[in-house]
C-alpha cells in the first residue's frame, strides 16, 4: 500500500496589527503590500507562492498566493488554511463554473471563468465551442498553469487550450507577455460564435483579449430590440457586437465604425456569414474624427451605440476619463434623430455607475439635447460579480431615448 504524501508546508505570512482582518475574513479576496508584515523573507518569496495567510494574532485566515512585486501582493485562494492547491482544487472550481453556465446558454460559448468572482484570483477563461482561451493574469496562475489547464480540459473536454498573456494585469504582476498553445492546436482561422441570433468571428489568437467580448451579451441584445427597421451606428465596433446584433434583430442598415481595420474585417465576415452583408457598412477611423465627420455630412441615426475602451482604467485616469466619455456623448448625441435612442457604455471600473451615467447626461446635455434613461445594463451572468469586490462589477451601459 503506497503512503500519500502529506501537503507541502507552506510559508507563512502575517497582517500588521492594523489590518483590516475582518473584511478578509467576510470574503474580500485581496491583501495590499501595506497590510502585511513584509520582513525579508516575505520579500524574498518568489511571485506566486502559495503562504499561509495569518492575522496579526497568528491565527490562520487561509491559502493565499503571495506577489512581493505586486501592490495586491496576496490574493485569498481558499479560506480553509489546510486546502491543498491542486489539480483536484482545480477541477473542482472548474465544475461548480461550468454548472452555472450550462444552466444559462444552450451553446458552449460563454466566459467559464471570471477571475475573484469564479474563485480563481485573476484568471479568466473564455470558451468558444471545443477551444478555450486562458487569460493567466496573477503570477500564481503562471505557476500553476500545468495543473491548471489539465483541470480545464478534464472537465470542459475542449480540444485546444491558447493561453493568452498579454495585458496591462500581467504587466502589474511583472509578467512577462506571450501567447502559447497549450493543448491541441491553433485554430486555422477565425471561429465563428453565436450569440443573439448573429454571428461573429472570434480571432482566439491575435484579436483583443481573448478574441470576443461575451460581457454585453445581454446590452447587444437590448440594442437589437431597438433596432427593427433602424439606421444604426455601431462606434467602437470591434468585430461589430452591437452591430452585427441590430441587424439580426431587423435593423434596415448598420454603420460600424472602428480603429481597427482587422476587426472591421472580421465584422464585415460575419455579417458575410449571417447573409446580411448588404445592409451593413463599415468606416475605420478614429471615433471622435468619425463623429466630427459625420455631423459635418448632417448624417442621422435612429440608434446609435458607443462602446468605447476603457477611458479610466485607473483612479488616477478617472478624470480625464469622464471628460471622454462626456465628450463622446457630446458628439453622438446631435447624430440621433428625434425619438431615437443613445447607448452608450463603460467598461472602465474606476468610473462608477452615478458618475459615468452624469458624465453622459452632461454631454447630452451640452450637445443641447435632452434624454429619458430608458435601460440600465450590465455585464451577462457568466461575468458574475463579487460583491466585496467593485473592480469585478466594471461594465455599465445606459440607454437614452432623446
């Protein structure tokens, strides 16, 4: 009879007396560098060990993985202090994650994994159909990313696994930059997603994050009951999500506008696949010159939709961040003809909801017209969010009738 290893013992580290232990203890998952006794040997660690986290009365609060290099230099893994961080660990997250999305969509393309939210601190894991895309966005996940992915596939049963490491979250981890097929291989072109009755083309391995955006599902679909028989305008395209829903949901025509000339491309095949390239139309440009032009060509929109970046993706970029989307709203709203409707989105987590919907409301304003908010939107419910965490409620879409 073979013996089983005991688990590792693993370094400790410890809260200075006045850390707010209770809050990690009720479930906030993150420990700043300002919090923790950070001696030499906590220093030393490498970034993405796995401690013992302590309070300042040495009693245990759990595993957490620890990144000297980072502002949030531990992240709550399991409050159990005894937990085993292992493939087993990993399976078991993994199933609890794809139970809540196989109850919701009917098809295998959803985000299976929302980083704090599913209990995997700073992972994310997009899934399109037998493929899946791995964001290892903590030093921790780096680590461990072999046990990782072999949880991933034991249970999804994917095919290819494409590990994404590219982002501003890695670089705040001082991790490097890389894209790699981990499992199986590349796929040989882009991979067609529906969603909302469209079709788009998700490039898994060179397009943005992870080649498609699953968060407004639920906001394309409000957009496209507003659009039958409409002239639309789709700014911040990327592979047209607002767009390509308007037109299955009957819009008359889209106009899909965005810097990228290699996602308009994509956009423009999936309005090719969904048989309604006719009525959909592309501009690359930049949006603020676009909608300058626009307004110069005294163009007019029955449902116009701006989803820009993230304009404040930082507390220290929330002002001039809510100047851009002021000023977004500003250029977009004097395009939109009488009793027609303004959407407009953030993705920025440090511009909460109330000051984002002002900013926009000033800028209606300021165009000199005036609005009814008819819809407030979110994020879909397989980007879930954890309710200690703020950061993990970050998209917000409101819709204006003007």
């Amino acid at each position: 009879m073979t013996d089983i290893a005991p688990p590792p013992l693993l370094p400790t580290v410890r809260l200075i007396p006045k850390a707010e232990a209770r809050a990690i203890r009720h479930g906030f998952p993150w420990v700043y560098a300002n919090e923790l006794v950070t001696d030499r040997r906590t220093r030393n660690l490498t970034a993405g060990t796995l401690a013992l986290l302590e309070d300042a009365g040495r009693q245990p609060m759990g595993v957490v993985a620890v990144n000297p290099a980072s502002k949030i230099i531990c992240r709550m893994l399991d409050q159990n202090p005894d937990a085993v961080i292992d493939q087993a660990w990993f399976v078991a997250k993994f199933q609890r994650a794809l139970a809540h999305r196989a109850r919701l969509y009917d098809a295998p393309f959803y985000r299976l994994i929302h980083a704090e939210a599913d209990g995997l601190p700073g992972v994310i894991v997009d899934r399109f159909g037998d493929v899946a895309v791995i964001q290892p966005n903590a030093a921790w996940a780096d680590l461990l990313l072999e046990p990782l992915v072999a949880a991933l596939v034991d249970v999804t049963g994917v095919a290819t696994v494409v590990m994404n490491g590219t982002g501003r979250a890695r670089t705040l981890e001082g991790l490097e930059e890389r894209t790699d097929v981990m499992i199986g291989s590349a796929p040989a072109g882009p991979i067609a997603v529906p969603m909302n009755g469209a079709t788009y083309m998700a490039d898994v391995m060179g397009g943005q994050k992870t080649g498609l955006f699953f968060d407004q599902r639920p906001n394309h679909a409000f957009a496209a009951s507003l659009s039958r028989g409409a002239r639309v305008l789709d700014m911040f395209s990327h592979v047209g999500g607002f767009g390509l829903a308007a037109l299955a949901g009957g819009a008359k025509s889209v106009l899909a506008v965005d810097g990228s000339a290699p996602a308009l491309e994509l956009a423009g095949q999936g309005a090719d696949a969904m048989g309604v390239a006719d009525r959909f139309e592309t501009r690359k440009g930049d949006a603020f010159d676009v909608l300058t032009a626009l307004a110069e060509e005294s163009a007019q929109f029955d449902v116009i939709i701006c989803d820009p970046p993230a304009f404040a993706p930082s507390r220290n970029a929330l002002e001039a961040g809510l100047r851009a989307y002021e000023r977004v709203a500003r250029l977009a709203a004097p395009l939109v003809a009488d009793g027609g409707y303004l959407g407009l989105c953030s993705c920025s987590h440090a511009a909460d909801l109330t000051k984002f919907r002002n900013a926009s409301a000033r800028g209606i304003g300021r165009a000199g017209r005036r609005g009814q908010i008819i819809h407030t939107g979110f994020a879909g419910p397989d980007h879930p969010l954890m309710p200690h965490l703020a950061e993990s409620g970050y998209l917000k879409a409101v819709f204006f009738r003007l």
